[in-house]
C-alpha cells in the first residue's frame, strides 16, 4: 500500500487537536469549576477541529475509479477499523480489571467486549468513532455532492447550516424547550462537511483576516454564554463556535506552512500516531490521576496532561508499529489489488 507524503499544515491541527482533547479530559480533576467552565470552551475546540480534518481528507476521492468502493472500504477497514478494536479491546480490560475489578475469564471478557461494542463504549471516550464511522460509510456518496459543488454552493451551505444552528442554539436557551425540527447538516456533521470547503470559501488572505475577527468574537460570544448560563448547544451547534473553529482551522493551517523545517518530523510523528493518543489516553489519563503525583492545581493539570499525552504518544507508536501493523498486513493487498 503506497502512504502519501503528509501535509505538516494539516498534520500541525491535527496535534493540536489530538492535544485540547486531552488538556479537556484533564480539566475538572485539576481544577476548580469556576475555572474549568471558562477553559473548557478553549478546549473543546479539539472536537470540532477533529471532524473538519476528518472531512477534509474524506471527500478526496477518485469517483472515476473503477475499484472505488473496494479500495475505499479496505483503507478504512484497515487504517481505521482495525485500531478501534486494537484499542477496543485494551480498553476492555482496563474497564473490568482496572475500574470494575473483575475477574476476567475468556467467556466474561468476550460477553462484556460484545455489550460494550454495541452499546458501551458509544458513551465513554469512543463516542466520536460512533458519529464519524457512519459519515465515512457515506463518503462514497456524498463526495458526489461535495465534489461537485460550485463555490456559490459553498457559500450557501454555509449560510443555511449558520441559520439553522442559530435557530437550534437560541431556541433551547430562549424557550427552555428544545426545536422540534432536525437539520442534518449541524453540529460535529456539519463540520466534518464544512472542514472540505472552508479553504475554498475562505481563499483569500483578506477573507481569512475577517475569519480571524469573527473568531475572536465568536469566543468572546461564547464565553459570554457560559458566563449567562445559556449552554444548550453553546459549542457544536452555536455559530459563534464555528467562526472560532473556523478561524482556529484557518489560522493554524497557516503557521503550519511556516513550521521550522527541524519541527516537521517530530508534528508529522504525533499526527501519524494521533489516532491511537484520542482511543487510549483516558485509560493513561486515570493511571497518572489516581496515583495523585500531580498537586490539583494548575501546575497539576498541565503535568498530567502532558504526561498523558506523552505516554499515550508512546503506547500509539509501539501498538501501531506492532500489533495494528501485524493485523492490517494481510488486509492491505485488498487495497492494492
């Protein structure tokens, strides 16, 4: 199987993304809530940013392919499919051993391994996988769509999707009842479609500035929000939040293409090895808190952040350079042939 040759702007976002996931999970063990609430925000952003990569790189397919949905599927069975149940699977024994203290047999691993698959694990750190694996089954379709979309097109999307997230935000916050009416195109989906044409809406430097402004005052927005109160749908489906992810997107992609040429190797490393850092840093994440070595403090958040960050960079790169890379081996010649 032939690996294209990384993009160190994109792989830039997609470490700082990996990141703020991880700084997020942190937070309320280290800090107290008047604080969290006001980073928190910050944070989180590493979600939203997360699916536009994703979407980013999804669509870019070739429709003319004859082998379309073979190759396509095989790529994701293997550089996707095969790591989550990799992790899965390590992920429950720390449950059974580490937080129910449970026997383990074979059977009660395989029958507790089969309700969480199914239901479980949909609701701890996995939830993601959950969302995106259902958009990325779609790609094949919808990348017709997205492919053959006029720049006015774009911009429409944009527009509907911004009025309808409006609606969405303002409507539980106002009214305190939630809006009856479902828009597909909102929240984490509608930024795994946006993150493929943002860069083509949002082309010139002059266009990117405006970004940056709306950003800022779209983070001032949503601070606000926290500090009123108002959370329903204050993040993923707020359009203060996409102008802040948009120009987060944008304005990293940007330092990117900068980077020192001695950094490029070390970022395209943690973005390589990312995927396995957002399926295992939780079980690292609770090892490193319980052991209490980090004062709860916010020298204690950052130590213990980066701590697991670095194991889970560490445990990603063995795992994919072993088990994962053994499993995905006999799969990848269906990709070639």
């Amino acid at each position: 199987m032939v690996t294209k040759k990384r993009d160190v702007s994109y792989e830039l976002i997609r470490v700082l993304a990996m990141f703020f996931i991880v700084f997020d999970h942190a937070l309320n063990s280290y800090l107290a809530p008047d604080v969290t609430k006001f980073i928190e925000p910050f944070v989180a952003v590493g979600v939203t940013l997360f699916f536009m990569l994703s979407g980013k790189f999804a669509f870019r397919l070739n429709l003319e392919d004859k082998s379309l949905y073979k190759k396509y599927y095989w790529k994701k069975i293997v550089g996707l499919i095969i790591p989550m149940l990799v992790y899965m699977a390590i992920k429950n024994w720390h449950i059974m051993v580490y937080n129910q203290h449970l026997e383990v047999t074979l059977g009660s691993y395989v029958r507790h391994f089969g309700t969480a698959f199914v239901n479980g694990f949909s609701y701890m750190e996995y939830w993601f996988l959950y969302l995106l694996i259902p958009l990325l089954i779609a790609v094949p379709f919808t990348a017709r769509m997205m492919q053959n979309m006029k720049l006015r097109d774009k911009k429409a999307f944009l527009i509907v999707s911004l009025v309808l997230s409006t609606i969405t935000m303002i409507v539980p916050n106002v009214l305190k009842m939630d809006f009856a009416m479902d828009y597909y195109f909102i929240g984490y989906i509608f930024y795994f479609y946006f993150g493929y044409i943002i860069e083509d809406i949002f082309e010139k430097e002059s266009a990117k500035k405006k970004v940056y402004i709306a950003g800022l005052i779209g983070f001032i927005a949503t601070i606000a929000l926290v500090v009123l109160e108002r959370k329903t749908g204050y993040k993923s489906f707020s359009p203060f939040y996409v102008f802040f992810t948009s120009a987060m997107f944008l304005g990293v992609r940007e330092i990117g293409k900068k980077i020192p040429k001695k950094l490029e190797k070390l970022v395209t490393f943690i973005g390589k090895h990312s995927l396995g850092v957002y399926m295992i840093h939780i079980m690292f994440f609770y090892i490193i808190r319980d052991l209490h070595f980090f004062p709860e403090n916010a020298f204690g958040y950052i130590g213990c952040a980066l701590a697991t960050a670095t194991a889970s960079i560490v445990a990603s790169f063995i795992l994919d350079s072993t088990v994962i890379k053994l499993l995905q081996k006999p799969c990848e010649k269906f990709i070639d042939e």
